[in-house]
C-alpha cells in the first residue's frame, strides 16, 4: 500500500500539480501567526514549546485518522496517504519555474529567465549572465526536489501511516518561518525550529546526495561531497549542491550577482559552466534519482510478501 500510495501522489502532482500557495502555506502561515502571538517572548524556551505543541499535534492527528479510517476500510487510509502525500510534496508547483526558465534560456530570452529565476528565489537577478542563472536554477531544482519529494519520502516509510510526511512537510515549514527570521523583536523564538529540523533531515539530506552519485558520476559526486560541503554556509544545502554538481560534471556554487550586488560563493561540483543542457541533464538525474528510490522500495516490499 505505501509503493501503491506514492506512485499514484507523485501520479496525480504531475497531472494536477497543487495550489502549494493556497492548500499549504496558507494554512500553515495562520497557525504559525497564532503560535508567535501567544508563545513569542523573545527566548528559545517558548519557541520550542510553541514548535512541540503544533508538531505533535499535527503529526499524531493525522496517525489518528489513519487508523479511524484504516478500521472503516483500508482503503480509506490509504486514500488518506495519497492526499497527504499530494499535500505534502508540492514538487511541480517548484518545478515549473525551472523548467520555464530552462525554455527561456534557450530562446535567448535572458531578461524572462532572469524574471522567473527571481519569482523562485524571491531576489532579483537582474544582471546574472545566462550562465548563472542556469547555475541557481541547477542549485535551487536539486534542494526542491530533496525538500519535496525525497525527504518527505523518507519519513512517509519510516513512521506509521501519513505521519512522517507531516513531521517534514510541517518542521521544514516552521524552521523556515521561524529560523530565519533576524529581527531584533522575534529574539531567539526560531532557534528550536531550525536546529530541530537540521536533526530531521539529517539522514535524508545524506540518503538523497548518496541516490545522485549513484545515478549520477559516482566518483566526481563522493569526491565533491568530501571535500566542498563543509564550505557552504548551510551543510544540508552543500551536500546537495557538490554531490548533485559532481553527479552532473557542472560547476555550481561561485560568486553571483543577486540584488544589485556581488555575493561570495564557494565553487561546488566539477566540470563544464551551467546551461540550458546541464539543466536538462539535471532533470535526468532528478528522476533516476526517484526512479532508484521507488525501485529499492519495490523489491523490499516483494522481499515482504516472499517472507510471508
């Protein structure tokens, strides 16, 4: 049921990719909003009460509907994985920019792709060459497709029923929303949220960079991931981005202009300068990647029933 599960999800987002905006961020942003109201005080203890609280709640509601619904029939659950899945992963709703861009980019139409690279990244590029734009797309495509898909995977098979899609799907919201806010009046509220979900996808982060090198330039991947992440000012980012550009054999990372100005950057991956073919060739690697997943989980569930 959990291979049947995520194939029709992933199924159903490329055919009616969801409204992310509107079925989940929404929603999540209210909650975060009454949450700061009521527990922000400036100090990490409340922060990490506040993240407990809408955590566990969220995470042990949807096991319970699971079960209710698994007694009903077990067909209903997993109705009930499909969607939460579906609500879950939101990959298409990213992945439209990249590919608009990539079409952009071919058709020389360099102020377009610079436009939708800025949509995505929520910072101007007004003045990046093609190259660098192909290069973030690259950089942003292979932390999308971990963040909503491979990660959220992860946890859906580790934890029971849909609870481990939950658990990501709603820690990486609130790191984001919280952890990176800087100013002075939020304080210290945000520090659990982020530390919390950097133990989270710990083990997912490592999972997705060892499925790019496997499908990808295997050495050029291990050798990238070795010597180049610890560099990035993120770690779960530079793993990503030196294992997936030394799977592709691109050159990511590297100063860029963004906003006006000049930004420092480490040089991640190896090979060729970014374009709209490495970004094909990204997508490839993308799928083999999820491909190689489903196929792991295909056989351990075959080994399952043979053991029966």
């Amino acid at each position: 049921m959990t291979l049947f599960a995520l194939i029709v999800a992933l199924v159903l987002e490329q055919l009616q990719p969801l409204a992310v905006e509107t079925v989940t961020l929404n929603p999540l942003r209210r909650i975060s909003d009454f949450l700061v109201d009521r527990f922000n005080d400036g100090r990490a203890g409340n922060g990490r009460v506040a993240w407990w609280v809408v955590v566990l709640s969220l995470t042990i509601g949807g096991t319970l509907i699971f079960y209710l619904l698994w007694n009903l029939h077990p067909l209903f659950a997993a109705a009930f994985n499909i969607l939460v899945l579906y609500v879950t992963m939101g990959f298409r709703w990213e992945s439209h920019y990249f590919g608009d861009i990539q079409i952009a980019l071919r058709m020389g139409e360099l102020d377009r792709a610079r436009s939708l690279l800025g949509d995505w990244r929520g910072r101007s590029h007004e003045d990046s060459s093609s190259e660098e734009v192909a290069r973030l797309a690259i950089e942003q495509a292979l932390l999308a497709a971990h963040r909503n898909v491979f990660g959220v995977v992860f946890w859906f098979l580790l934890l029971p029923g849909p609870s481990g899609a939950i658990l990501y799907r709603v820690s990486r919201f609130f790191a984001e929303d919280w952890g990176e806010r800087a100013e002075p009046e939020f304080g210290t509220f945000g520090r659990f949220a982020r530390s919390a979900f950097e133990v989270i996808d710990w083990l997912p982060v490592r999972l997705t960079a060892a499925s790019f090198s496997i499908v990808g330039n295997f050495e050029d991947a291990v050798f990238c991931w070795r010597s180049q992440a610890q560099q990035w000012a993120d770690k779960a980012a530079g793993i990503l981005i030196a294992s997936g550009g030394g799977a592709l054999g691109v050159r990511l990372g590297m100063p860029i202009q963004e906003t006006g100005e000049i930004v420092e950057r480490p040089e991640m991956g190896s090979g060729g300068d970014a374009d709209a073919d490495f970004m094909q060739s990204a997508i490839g690697l993308i799928w083999r990647s999820l491909v190689l997943c489903l196929l792991l989980l295909a056989l351990v569930t075959i080994a399952s029933w043979v053991g029966r």
